[in-house]
C-alpha cells in the first residue's frame, strides 16, 4: 500500500529539516545569475568597436548590478527563514 500519515510528517520534517525547497531555490538563483552575467558580458565582448558607447558598457554594468546586487537580499531571505535550533524565541 502506501505511506501511512505519520511516514508522510515524518518525510515532511526530514525536508523542513534539510531545506530543501530553499535551497533548491537558492541554488536555482545562483545559476541563473552566472547566466545573466556570462550572458551580459558576451553580449558586450561581441559588440564591434564602434558600438562599445557609454551607453552600452552603462547598461551592462547596470544589469550586472542590479543582479548581484539582488543576491544580498535572497541570501537574506534565506538564511533568516530558518528553523531555531535553540529553542529560544526569535527577535525580529
């Protein structure tokens, strides 16, 4: 047959636990930002001469930025959604 309901809970801790959506998802995030920056700095290595203006190297810097700099809050949103270990009651 299958799993009984506490097998299901106990399953469930064992992932609660080991977070692995969050970090499957952190994971995921990593990857898509070594995309984005190899991608932007191809797209800008590839550009003839003439076309290398302020504006073009603004936007890739831009876009570089604004990703890793995205990487500061979901690391932050990662790492406080924890469980606590200690028992002790979270301060926001």
């Amino acid at each position: 047959m299958g799993m009984n309901k506490q097998a299901w809970l106990d399953a469930a801790e064992i992932v609660d636990a080991w977070r692995v959506v969050p970090r499957a998802l952190l994971f995921a995030y990593c990857i898509w930002v070594w995309n984005v920056v190899g991608d932007t700095l191809n797209w800008y290595q590839h550009l003839p001469a003439a076309e290398r203006t302020l504006e073009a190297s603004g936007l890739a810097g831009a876009v570089i930025t604004a990703v890793l700099g995205l990487a500061t809050w979901v690391f932050k949103i990662y790492s406080d959604g924890g469980r606590d270990w200690t028992g002790q009651a979270v301060q926001p």
